[in-house]
C-alpha cells in the first residue's frame, strides 16, 4: 500500500509518460513519412513492422499472466510507432464477485448481478484494472494486435507486413476482422528467423532423437542456404532437398566454392584437409523427412522468412527491467513502465527529461548532462559495433578476392580482372563459379566418378559409395 499523496504523483506521472510516449510516437511516424511518402489513395503511411506481445509472467498461457504488453515497432527505424497494455483480471472484481456470491453485496432482482446502487461497485467500475474481460491470457496479444492495427489506421498508419513469431496467429486474426477491408489490402505475414531456427531445431530434435549438436548444425546449414537465396525461395526449396544427402556423406549436389554452406566442399575448395563427419544414413534420411513434414522446406514459407523481432524483444527487457515480470503489480505501474520503455527506446534517456520539465517546468543542468553522456555513450558503443562488423566484412572480402587470384593462377593465367573486364557488377562469388569451373575442367580439384563431388586427394572415395 501507498499513501493517499504518493498516489495521486503515481497517477500524474502516468498520464505525463504517456503523453510524451505519444509524442514520441508521433515523431517516429514523421521520420517514416519522409522516407516512405505519404499514398495518394489512402492518405496513410504504409510501411513494414514487427509485432511481439511480453506477458508478466514466464509461462505465458498460464492462469499467472495477468497483463500483456504489445509493441509494433517500424522495420525501417527500429522506433516503436505503436503500443497497448492489457489485463483480463482485476483483484477487486474477484472480491466483490465472492462477496456477491456469498450475499454480502445486494444484487440486482431483475438481472441477478450485483446492484448498480452499490457506491462502493460504482466506485470501482471507473478504476477497475481488467481492459479485456473473458479473454484468455493467451489470447490477449492477439487481441492487442488488433486494437493496435486498429488505432494505427486512425493515425494515419497502415501495416502491409508484419513480422511475428513463427506459432503466431495474429496475422490470421488481423485478416479475419476486416481492419483493412476499406483500403483493400491483405496483411502479408513474414516469420522471425530466430523463432524459426528455435522451431526447427526442437523439431529436428524430437522428431528424429537427434543430440541438440546436430540439431543446431541442421539450423545452421537451412539459415546459411536460405539467406544464400533471399530473391530465390523456389532455388532455396530445391537447395534445402539436397541437406539429407549432405548430412549422409553425399555432396555431389553441394556447392563448391570458398564461401560454401557445405563445409566438405568450402575444405575441397581451399585444398586442405576437411574434417566433416558424415551421419548415420537412417538419421540423415530422417532429418530430411523431418524438414519436409513441418514444411520448412516449401518454397511460399521460405518467402515469408523475414528478419527478427528482437527490436521488440529490446523494449521488453526495458519495461520489465523497470516493473517486474514475476511478481504482480499494479495496472498503472505496469503503463508507466511501457510508456517509460516507448521513450528509452525511441529517443534515449534524453527522452525522459521531457516528462520532468513537464511535471516541474525545468530540469537541473547536471541530470541534462547525465542523460547527455549516456546517450552519446550508447550510440558510440553501436557505431563501434558496427565498424568491427565492417572491417570483419570487409577481411572477408579480400580473403575471397586473394583466394580468387590464387586459384586463377593455377589456371592457365586466368585472373579476375580478365573475367571482370570493365565490368563493375560481377560479384566475387561469379568468379568463384567461373574459375571453378575452369579448375574442373583442367582437372585441378579431384572429381568423384560416381558422384561427382569434389575430393580433397584423387584416391579418395566417399564412405557411402563402400
């Protein structure tokens, strides 16, 4: 409990917060504006998102989860543009229900509900916490899928694409309320990849009594050949038919080349030594069957394959850093939490000091420079991450560049820049093909005769062909 006055700065906090969370909101929708236009037709910015709901408690379809959290944050800035708060439950309800039922609390003759002359019901009714009765707590993202897209479109925003978790139903929910039916669009629905990999491996796991490894090793190898065909789902389900012969010992149907998912062929490619260990034929059969049975290798879900939903994942550890995930509290804390979360994440602690100058009309120039210092801090750590993540790319590039003039050389002169000529859109993974093509045909990397699969040395011969 808490007093009477710390109460009442609670409620003006929250309805501070959420003003400027709103602002926040608005300004990100500005910046989206600029960058995608505004449609003639529906006068509205269209633009991708991704959706993720948080629940209060761990084990989400529990009769714990008491309050949902749902975010819809822009693919393109990484800034939430929408967010609501739910709860299906409220501790004073459930009170005055036991008291009613016991006839403590006189009830209405005509309608057998509690009476509506009861003051202190009446009271309660305006500040109950409950925003969706008789839904289900794992119904409650779902629903907050809906009143967020619902709102959007009354702000001016229209979702296309969003991207959910891969046992998420929200997207058929969304289509089936006709949110969309007077702009005549349908939702397209794209899948995190890292639910995805998650998924696949539990399936891979369960279903063919493998070891977490192999499992892992399995995800690996589909995220490395769908990412290889991003523009190509059809040539990524037709890649993905080959990973139980590969996992078999059999890579005739692998590719060959320094940068290979197949790490036979990449050992073949470099001429060194592989130490790619074959499975058992029944459990690479398995593994195969495995991926065609969940559907993970049909060519329309591998286009729905999208990015991640950790952005969304981000904001979360945010608000329940603040309030708390375990243990139940408030309503109101919990909305203070989210809309305090929305301002972080958008525009960093700086974002903050508007609610202190608006609650106290000034804010003192030690805390501006506090907020200052961390915000410059955090963005100095990211562009440093994303420099090493550069340079890592970039050593990549010239190991592949110095490997295509090495082999080059081994055939006959043929050089890279004689492919290139003046071409400039070639890219290194086109030489590679070209010129392995060229090692092949002068007989510079061994070829198995039955399978036709490279060989690190020209006696060896692949154990499955014994």
């Amino acid at each position: 409990p808490i007093s009477g006055n710390s109460y009442s700065i609670q409620k003006d906090l929250v309805i501070v917060a959420n003003k400027v969370a709103e602002e926040s909101m608005d300004k990100a929708k500005e910046e989206l504006a600029l960058k995608f236009g505004i449609d003639g037709n529906t006068k509205c910015v269209h633009f991708p998102i991704s959706f993720d709901g948080a629940y209060s408690k761990a084990t989400k379809p529990s009769i714990g989860s008491k309050y949902c959290f749902a975010s819809a944050v822009a693919n393109a800035t990484g800034k939430v543009v929408a967010y609501k708060m739910a709860s299906n439950r409220c501790k004073q309800c459930t009170n005055f229900q036991s008291q009613f039922e016991e006839g403590k609390i006189s009830q209405d003759n005509e309608e057998g509900k509690i009476s509506q002359d009861n003051e202190e019901w009446n009271s309660h009714k305006g500040n109950c916490q409950t925003t969706h009765h008789g839904i289900a707590s794992s119904d409650l993202e779902s629903e907050l899928a809906c009143d967020i897209v619902r709102d959007a479109l009354t702000r001016g925003m229209i979702f296309p694409e969003i991207l959910v978790d891969g046992d998420n139903d929200t997207i058929e929910k969304l289509n089936a309320s006709n949110i969309y039916n007077a702009v005549n669009i349908d939702i397209k629905k794209k899948v995190c990849v890292t639910h995805l990999m998650r998924s696949l491996m539990n399936a891979v796991y369960n279903d063919c009594n493998s070891t977490r490894e192999i499992a892992g090793k399995v995800a690996k190898v589909y995220n490395a050949i769908v990412q290889r065909n991003l523009c190509d789902p059809r040539s990524a389900a037709n890649e993905l038919e080959t990973v139980s012969s590969h996992f078999s010992g059999n890579h005739g149907s692998c590719p060959l080349a320094a940068n290979s998912w197949c790490k036979y062929q990449a050992d073949v490619f470099a001429r060194k030594e592989t130490s790619f260990t074959p499975l058992d034929e029944t459990m690479a059969t398995n593994i195969g069957k495995c991926l065609r049975t969940h559907g993970f290798t049909n060519a329309e879900f591998i286009e729905s394959i999208g990015g991640s939903t950790n952005p969304n994942e981000s904001i979360h550890r945010i608000l329940f850093d603040m309030t708390s995930k375990r243990e139940t509290v408030g309503m109101d804390v919990m909305r203070l939490g989210a809309a305090l979360a929305v301002i972080r994440n958008n525009d960093g602690f700086n974002g903050l000091l508007n609610i202190l100058d608006t609650l106290f009309n000034s804010v003192p120039v030690r805390t501006k420079e506090a907020c200052r210092k961390h915000d410059n801090a955090t963005i100095l750590a990211s562009e440093r991450n994303k420099k090493c993540q550069e340079e890592t790319s970039e050593k990549k590039e010239m190991y592949i560049e110095s490997k295509i003039d090495k082999l080059a050389s081994k055939t006959g002169g043929y050089s890279k820049q004689k492919y290139l000529g003046t071409r400039s859109d070639v890219s290194n993974e086109e030489c590679i093909q070209v010129i392995q093509k060229m090692n092949v045909l002068n007989q510079k990397i061994p070829i198995c005769e039955i399978c036709g699969s490279g060989l690190v040395k020209s006696r060896d011969i692949h154990k499955p062909h014994y």
